[in-house]
C-alpha cells in the first residue's frame, strides 16, 4: 500500500493557493479541471516529500463547508520551527498554538483545516516571543 494524498475541499481557489503553495511553500504537481463536472482538482507538495501530496477540491458552484477542524490536520515537519511561523507571520497568518515548546505550531487554512508544523528532529531551545505567546482562536 502507498499512500496517495489527502483531499481537502476549498472555496476559495485564489486564497487556498496563496495559503498552500505561496505561504507554506508546496508546489503544485498535476491540475485537472472538469468543465461538465463543475469543479478543478490542485495536487500540492513538498520538494523534500513529493509523492505525498494535499489534493485542493474547489466545486465551481458556491457552498458552505463546516467543521475543519473535525478532520484533524495535515502535519508537515520544517527545518525551523521558529522561521517558519516568522515567515508566515510576515504573510498574515495566523499561529492559533505558537511554538511555545520549540517543538509544535498550528496553523489554519483559509478554509478551516489546521495545519500542524512540527519541528524536524529535536525541539529547539525555548525563545521569545514565542514562549511566552498565547494561543489564537482554535487549531
């Protein structure tokens, strides 16, 4: 068995790519749009990682879509844990669970879905601003 992708669906195209591919930094691998069946599929991933990949689901027609955070999350391990969230930061996301323990940050999509970012190998030392930051909304 080899594992193929997760699908998380979207309702915002320009917002979820700007999210997934601009701020995160996954590469678009493969597109596939269905004019009759009304909806486009985006294939993402990390250079370091890319046969698993985060499938984007936009159906044209307009919908409401709840409970993100009942999925879970998408994890992905960063060489920093403490540039990471700067970087994203910097780009208006949001750190719902800032990387207080040098360890593990949370994140969320446009669309809701929360992102764990997990520092690769071992927890780096505390430091501020982040141990002492608070958490923001859910994750």
């Amino acid at each position: 068995m080899k594992y193929l992708h997760t699908m998380v669906r979207v309702t915002d195209l320009d917002a979820s790519m700007a999210f997934w591919r601009d701020k995160l930094g996954l590469r678009e691998t493969r597109r596939t749009e269905s004019e009759k069946g009304r909806f486009t599929l985006i294939y993402l991933a990390a250079d370091e990682n890319p046969e698993a990949e985060i499938e984007l689901t936009h159906n044209w027609d307009p919908e409401e879509l709840t409970g993100g955070r009942n999925f879970g999350h998408i994890a992905f391990a960063v060489d920093d844990i403490y540039a990471a969230c700067q970087r994203l930061m910097d780009a208006g996301v949001t750190i719902n669970r800032p990387p207080r323990d040098g360890r593990m940050a949370f994140v969320r999509s446009p669309d809701g879905i929360s992102v764990e970012l997990l520092q690769a190998g071992d927890a780096l030392p505390k430091a501020e601003p982040w141990a002492s930051m608070e958490n923001t909304g859910t994750w």
